[in-house]
C-alpha cells in the first residue's frame, strides 16, 4: 500500500493522540439502539428511511442515525461534560423518537434481538458505509439483525486511555451479565441470556474482547498494521466490545444489550461511566489493576452469554467462581468512591431481575414468545429519567 494511501490513517492517528492528550476526563455519551416494529403484529419494519424523513425538522434531527439494517434506528445522547446530565438526555430522546414515530404507524423494541424475525426480510440501508460492509462482510452482516446499547467516556491523555480501555477489557463480562436481554431469536428459547453477544460477536471480525495494548504506541502499531495490510480501510472495522475511539477521545464500552426499560440502561450507562473512572483512578494512583490473558476473559464472556446474572463468574483475583450477582455487588463497591464524585451513585442499581431474567421467568410460566415481547416493547417507556 503507497504513502498515499496509508495518509489519511496516519492523519486519523496523529489527531486522535493528540485529542486524547487535549481531552477531557469523564465526558459522556450514550447511543441506544431500537427495533422499528409494526403496532399490531411486533414484526420488524424495514421504514428507517421514513423515520429519518420526518425527523429532519425536528431537534431529534442530529441525534438520529441508521444503524445496519432499515427496520432499526439509533439515537444518540450527544456529548455531556458529565454523567449528572445523561439520565435527562436518555429520557429525552427515547421521548423525541416515539414521539417522532407514533404518527407513522410505528412502535419500538429494546431487547438485544428479535425473538421471531427473519433476517434474511430485513434491507441494509443504502448509505455509503454501509453498502461497503455489505460488500466486505456479505454473510456476516446480513446475520447481524441486534440491537445494543454503547456508551463513551472521555479520557484524557493518550497512554492513559488504552491504560482505561485494558482495565475495561477484563470486565466485559460483568457488564454484558448485567445487561443481558436476549433470550429469544428466530423463534426459539435460545437457552441463552445474550443471544445478540453469541451472534454479533462470534460472527464479526476484530469483535469481542480486544488484546491489551499496553500504551498508545501499541494500539497505534496495531491499527497502523490493519491499515497496511488492508486488513480495514475505515477505522469503524474495529468492532471490539471497548475500544478507544479514533474519532472521539473516548473508550467506547459496546457489549450490553439494548435495554427494554429506561432505569435499567441508565444504570448501565452509569455503571460503564463508573468502571471507567474507578481504573483511570486506579492507574493515576499506581494501584493495581488485573492483567488476565485474553483465553480467560472469553471464558467469563461465554458465562455471561448462556447465564447471565443467574450464573457464576470467575474471580480471578480469587481463582474461583462466584455468583454473578455476588461478583456485580464487589464491583459496585470498588467503583462507590469514585460514582458519588461523578455523579452516577444514584443510578447504580443491581436489578432483582434483568431483562433476560425477567423473559426467561414469563416463558416459564407459559408466556409466549409474542407475549413477553409485547411486556418489553411496552417497557420501552419515556420515563424515569
């Protein structure tokens, strides 16, 4: 690959180093991700276009985005200086799209996965980045019809946000326990608690649980690499559930379901936001953090697909499982006295049952899958905030 070509990632790197060391600590954005839905049967609904349409006169307008396929729709927070104002921004904009898309004959899912539709109805929506994906993935891409909920912290300085990213890596699993929301797809009980998780990433390259780079230098040799080889020819190819971002200074934290209930994704933007705080604090201070090899994350990932909050996980500081919950509530401690410094104490919650938990136990009972869908789409509700 010529100079010319390798150019404009050089310039993508030297300007995100440089945003990262002219950053700001602990800034934060939430992006939710939502099923377009049919009121009447809760069939996904290929009208992203339609819904894009209407929002352009609206302040929802710059907050509104395609995402992958035309039967889903993503809204954005926007940046806030600090977590006190996210919970409001979240409400807010789940409140401006079903505002925007009632009039239109249309409802709204959270829930990591549809439990009965068929991608192969769905359409990729038109735009260019998009259609490169549908070229370079075809198969993979087609198969990702999921829906997540990501949250970006600012961190300042370079070294000091792949230090936070490393930290962040080997706790994916709590965070993806705790959101876990997707228990049915394609017409089954999967017997998962994250079946988007077992399908986004497994299927995706460079998707999952990241090396750890150990300094900017090393994430740049790495993404540098990519490039040269023409492994990626745009920096969103990298799909991992944290990553640093390359087009803002933020750790981008990727792996929790989306959320039926607006209490619980706030708790889960809050959790992400204190996680992220508590290791930057941790590497200011040189307190220790966990170094644990990729092939021993990806054993508590697969704990947290199949049993989410109901299961165990190892703590390896221990050498030995534990219940999930047990594991969430350590963690809640670790973070507390950072969360009532940044302001997302009030949200930190350990729910009695998750989504995931909460579908599981209808299903049980006899529910069907139509049902309990209903129950969540009627939980994506403009309130709590």
């Amino acid at each position: 690959m010529g100079d010319e070509q390798r150019l404009p990632a050089d310039e993508l790197i030297v300007a995100a180093r440089e945003a990262f060391d002219a950053g700001t600590d602990f800034t934060i954005a939430v992006e939710e991700e939502f099923a377009l839905l049919d009121p009447a049967t809760l069939d996904l609904v290929n009208r992203f276009e339609e819904v894009q349409a209407a929002s352009l006169e609206t302040p929802l307008a710059p907050n509104l985005v395609g995402e992958l396929i035309a039967s889903e729709v993503e809204v954005k927070t926007g940046r806030a200086d600090s977590f006190a104002a996210i919970p409001g921004m979240m409400a807010e904009r789940r409140a401006e799209l079903r505002a925007l898309v009632e009039p239109l004959g249309i409802t709204l899912g959270a829930t990591g996965t549809h439990p009965w539709a068929d991608w192969k109805q769905q359409r990729i929506i038109d735009t260019p980045h998009y259609r490169r994906n549908d070229e370079l993935l075809r198969y993979v891409v087609w198969r990702n019809n999921t829906f997540g909920l990501h949250v970006h912290i600012g961190i300042r300085g370079a070294d000091r946000a792949i230090a936070v990213h490393d930290g962040l890596r080997c706790l994916l699993p709590e965070i993806l326990a705790l959101s876990a929301s997707s228990p049915f797809v394609e017409g089954v009980d999967s017997g998962l608690h994250s079946a988007r998780t077992q399908i986004f990433t497994r299927f995706f390259p460079r998707c999952g649980v990241p090396d750890a780079y150990g300094d900017w230098a090393g994430f740049e040799r790495y993404v540098r690499f990519l490039y040269e080889t023409g492994s990626v020819t745009e920096h969103t190819q990298l799909w991992w559930s944290v990553r640093p971002h390359l087009a803002f200074p933020t750790i981008e934290v990727r792996i929790s379901d989306a959320q039926p209930e607006l209490v619980d994704a706030q708790a889960l933007a809050a959790f992400a936001a204190s996680l992220a705080a508590r290791i930057a604090r941790a590497h200011d201070e040189g307190e220790p953090l966990p170094d644990v090899p990729h092939r021993l994350i990806e054993e508590n990932v697969w704990r947290a697909i199949r049993w989410g909050l109901s299961g165990e996980l190892i703590d390896f500081a221990r050498g030995e499982s534990v219940p999930a919950r047990a594991r969430l509530d350590s963690l809640l401690e670790w973070v507390s006295p950072v969360a009532d410094e940044i302001g997302t104490a009030p949200y930190l919650s350990l729910p009695h049952a998750n989504a995931a938990e909460r579908q599981i136990a209808r299903h049980a009972e006899g529910a069907t899958l139509a049902e309990i869908y209903a129950e969540q789409v009627g939980a994506v509700e403009p309130i709590g905030g």
